[in-house]
C-alpha cells in the first residue's frame, strides 16, 4: 500500500491463521482493523472479523516493513564533486535503512556540491549538498553598483569563494577598497546599495 510520502510504500506481512481454527467462509468482504493509536510500523496486531451470515472474528499478527526510493551515489564521489546525472541513481531503502534527510528525485541534486565524500551506494541527503561555487578567489570579476536605472560597473578581484547569491569579499580595481558584493553570475557581483 503507499504511504503518505510518496517516495516510501509499505508492505504488510501477516502471519497465518492457526491451520486448527475451522472458520466458517465469509460472503462479505473480511474487515481488518488496527488497535486505536497504533503506528503503522513494526510489529502490530490486527483485528479482522466477518459480518456475515456467520460472523467471526479473529485477531493476526502482522509486520509492517517499509521502503522508500531515494538518490544514492552511484559510484564512489569526493568532496566538491559536482553532481552531473551518471553520479547518481535511485535506489530502494529496504527496512532497517535509514535513509533520514534523503532525496527521492535526481532532479534535486544535479548540479550541486557535495560537501563531503560518499561511498557507492550511499545516500544523498539534503545536509550534503551545496550550492557550487562559481566565484572563487583571485578571480577577475565585475562589480556593478545598480540604483534604478543607472549602473556603475567596475572592475575587480574576488577575495573568497561563492556560490550564485552568496556574499563574497571583492577588492574595488579603482580604489583598491574590498567591499562585500552578492554573486549574481559567475563574473558579475553587486554591492547593494543601501
């Protein structure tokens, strides 16, 4: 059956009835019902009755194994590795995994940076990715200046890494004078003007 995520179905095992009990067949659909607040994991047992003619009801044991497909390394990856399709795949999390923070669409991930390495197999989760750095250091960018209409581009050099939207530390190639400026592409920052 498909759980509320759905990325994650569950799967319910029941244990046979005892092969002795002699229950009278059933014309109406049989009714399964679970005990009030229980949580659809793990061991539980269920009710299931007839309405019928001849009613019964009997009480089955039953595991709930779930599993869940999420994004994993499809090969071993480093650290500031840029996701690109072939380095990843979906794969099915059976029972036990955890797979807490996961992604379930490749979509997701393409072209991210991974902040730590990863073996074949593992996971990719939220709290690994960042957004790539496309201004590094010492790099040659423009800096503009944007009040309306009228725009003041300049010349200048990146003092620290960024990624599209972050705040990185750029020196003026006029002044001299190091400003903070968003990355806005990967030549052009913007000191925002107050």
């Amino acid at each position: 059956s498909a759980a509320a995520d759905p990325a994650e179905t569950s799967e319910v095992l029941a244990d046979s009835p005892d092969p002795r009990l002699r229950l009278p067949l059933c014309a109406d659909p049989l009714k399964a019902t679970l005990p009030a607040g229980a949580r659809l994991s793990g061991r539980l047992t269920v009710e299931v009755s007839c309405t019928g003619q001849q009613p019964w009801r009997l009480y089955l044991p039953v595991r709930i194994q779930s599993s869940r497909q999420v994004v994993v390394a499809a090969r071993s990856l480093t650290r500031d590795t840029i996701l690109a399709p072939g380095d990843v795949r979906v794969a099915t999390l059976g029972p036990g995994v955890t797979g807490h923070g996961s992604l379930a669409d490749p979509a997701q991930v393409i072209g991210q940076r991974l902040r730590r390495s990863l073996e074949a197999g593992a996971p990719v989760s939220a709290g690994l990715l960042d957004a790539p750095l496309i201004v590094r250091r010492g790099q040659q960018v423009t800096l503009e200046a944007l009040a309306g209409n009228f725009a003041v581009r300049v010349s200048g050099v990146a003092r620290s890494d960024g990624a599209l939207g972050q705040l990185v530390e750029v020196e003026n190639g006029s002044s001299g004078k190091t400003v903070q400026a968003v990355v806005r592409s990967e030549r052009t920052v913007e000191v925002l003007l107050r």
